[in-house]
C-alpha cells in the first residue's frame, strides 16, 4: 500500500459496491435480513478508517483500525452467507468476498505493525 490514503479510498468504494450490491437483492425475508447486516457492517469498515485518520492517539487509532477489522470479518461473513444460501449467483458478490478478504489481510497489517510503534 502506498499510503494511507489509498486504504481510506479502498474502504470507501468497497462500502460503496456493498451498498449498490445490498439493493440489488432480491425482495424477500432472508435477502432483507442479510442485506441490512451487510450494509451495516460493509459501510461501517469505512467509517471505522475515516475515524481512525482523526485519532486523538496511537491507541485510539489502534482501536479504531481493530474495530475496522473486525467489521471486514464480519462482513465477510455475510457475503459468504448470500453466496451459500444461493441467494443470488454472479461474479459481484465473488468479487467483494475476494476484496474483504484482502481488506481483512491489509487491516490486520495496519494493526500489527501499529501496534508495534510504526503508525501507518
């Protein structure tokens, strides 16, 4: 990653394509409760990396970049979950489950290396 920008600009499209995917679903029960956990946590890795880029501290930043993370776990969770359930089949929902993948990898590298006194 060059630099902190382009992570701050990854999350923010990927929020972006998870919220134009999420309104795509199909209008049913299952779609309805998937997709809002979907929106709620896709969106909320971004807003997690804009908050961090005002840290008050180290720490805060830490803490802002680990909830980030954990958000790109869970949204991985369930975009895995649409997928299995067959709830719908095209290469949008493979493509954002490979970039939470990677999200999830770049994050816990931020963290890491954070934590060990190299801020990003």
């Amino acid at each position: 990653m060059k630099n902190k920008k382009d992570i701050v600009q990854r999350t923010y499209l990927f929020a972006l394509h998870v919220i134009k995917f999420v309104r795509l679903l199909p209008r049913e029960t299952a779609s309805f409760v998937l997709g809002k956990q979907l929106a709620a946590s896709g969106t909320s890795v971004a807003a997690n990396i804009e908050e961090a880029q005002g840290a008050f501290s180290k720490d805060d930043f830490v803490y802002k970049m680990q909830t980030a993370y954990k958000e790109a776990l869970e949204t991985n969770l369930w975009l895995r979950l649409v997928r299995d359930a067959e709830i719908v089949k095209n290469d949008e929902i493979e493509r954002l489950i490979r970039e939470s993948v990677e999200l999830k990898k770049i994050l816990a590298s931020i963290v890491k290396r954070s934590k060990e006194g190299n801020r990003v």
